[in-house]
C-alpha cells in the first residue's frame, strides 16, 4: 500500500550542499534538481537559489551540510564554499521549519 500525502502531510525538501552543486529533492517528486556552488556560495545565495527551484513544491526544509552542525546550525564555514555559514538561521530564511545535518549523515540515513 503506497503513502498517501494530504495538505496536513510533511513533505521533506533535501537540499544537499556540495562544492560543485546545490541539488535538492522533495517528497513526491521523482526528478532532483540543482544548480552550481562553488567558493562563492554564500548561505544566503543557497537559500535565494533552493526557493527559485522549489517554488512550485510544497515543502519543509532539511539541509545536508558539508561540515560540523551543532544546535541545527553549521559550526563553521567549509573550505569549499563562501563565508557565513556558521550560525546562519535557515529557518528565518526559509521561513519553514528546517533541520540541518552532516551532508554524510544524511547520506546515511537516506
């Protein structure tokens, strides 16, 4: 018997930030999405560029990130990426509820 998804249901938005793409996956969907990262990636461009390719998906957020998270936030900026990771509110910025995790714990759960 198959999940059945109602307006009250979560629907899971996976957002996997790597050093190459941002790609991101909700459920019910059957294609991922991405755009490209880089040095540059600040969290705030993440944020404007996950919104840009979910608008039409109904979603609660969580955020595998590629480094240490503690208290639902990144601990520090990753090598990889721009500046001002650490301590950035996702949830104020996608204005939803938002769980962060280690990009390799959410690979392990998934």
């Amino acid at each position: 018997m198959g999940a059945e998804y109602t307006e009250h249901s979560v629907n899971v938005l996976v957002v996997d930030v790597g050093g190459a793409h941002v790609k991101i996956l909700a459920t019910g969907q059957k294609q991922s999405r991405e755009f490209p990262s880089g040095p540059k990636m600040t969290p705030r461009k993440m944020v404007a560029g996950v919104k840009k390719l979910a608008k039409d998906w109904k979603y609660d957020t969580s955020i595998g990130y590629p480094g240490v998270v503690l208290g639902n936030r990144p601990a520090a900026d990753p090598y990889n990426l721009g500046q001002g990771w650490a301590g950035f509110d996702f949830e104020a910025a996608f204005k939803r509820p938002v769980k962060v995790i280690n990009d390799a714990a959410m690979q392990a759960l998934g």
